[in-house]
C-alpha cells in the first residue's frame, strides 16, 4: 500500500503530538513530586502565629498507662464541673443539664446503691464492668 502525502504528513502530526503529550506528562509530574515536599501554607494564618505553632513542640503520641490517666482525669474533669451541691454525688438530672449522656443514659445501672445520685467511682466502677479498664 504505497501512502501519500497526507497520509505521511498526518502520521508525522501524530508523533509530534505523542511526543509533545508524553513531554507534557513527564514536566507536570515532576512538578507535582516537587511540590509535594513543600508544605501548603494558609494564607489567612497571622505570621505572628505560624512561626508559634512552628516553634512549639511537637505532640506526643499517649499509650499505656498515660493515655488510661488523660482519659480518667478528663472524665473525672467533667463530673467534677457537673458536681451542683459539693457532696460529690450527682443526680440524673445534673448529669443530663452537663450534658454527660452516657452517664445519663446508664444511671440506673451506676446507681447500685439506690440512692438517686452517683459517686465518680461509682462510674469508673461501671465503666470498669463494661471493659473500660479505669484506675
């Protein structure tokens, strides 16, 4: 099949084409791997605040016994705001006006002594039951 003029002009557009394609993948992806190092900034954060962010220290990961201590002083933190009369009890109601639904929601339960108000241990005593593993 002999071709002609066109056909040779056509053939010789599409590997300029292919080669300007494959040029145009091989400069973007490079671009892309190189900016991918460089961290994005918002533009909207103070200067002032990004260099303190960037001068505070990093955070550490909490396991063990120190994550179960965060976990059961923050806990203990959120009765203890919730506590209306100082005795160290609380009622189901000052529980749902603290918004601790959960002790809210298992009151009856945590309530083994049926007096109608609960003591901090008598949660962790619960949570303890169910798992939790509380000090």
């Amino acid at each position: 099949m002999k071709k002609t003029g066109s056909d040779i002009h056509l053939t010789l557009v599409q590997v300029v084409m292919s080669a300007a394609v494959a040029l145009f993948w091989v400069s973007t992806s490079h671009a892309l791997t190189a900016s991918a190092d460089v961290p994005l900034r918002d533009p909207w954060v103070p200067a002032d605040t990004r260099k303190a962010a960037a001068a505070a220290p990093a955070p550490v990961a909490t396991s063990g016994a120190d994550l179960k201590k965060q976990v059961e002083l923050k806990l203990k933190k959120s009765f203890d705001a919730a506590l209306v009369n100082g005795d160290g009890t609380l009622s189901a109601a000052q529980a749902d006006a603290a918004g601790l639904g959960f002790v809210v929601k298992h009151f009856n339960e945590i309530d083994q002594r049926k007096l109608g108000v609960v003591r901090f241990e008598d949660v962790t005593r619960f949570m303890n039951s169910r798992g939790a593993r509380l000090d």
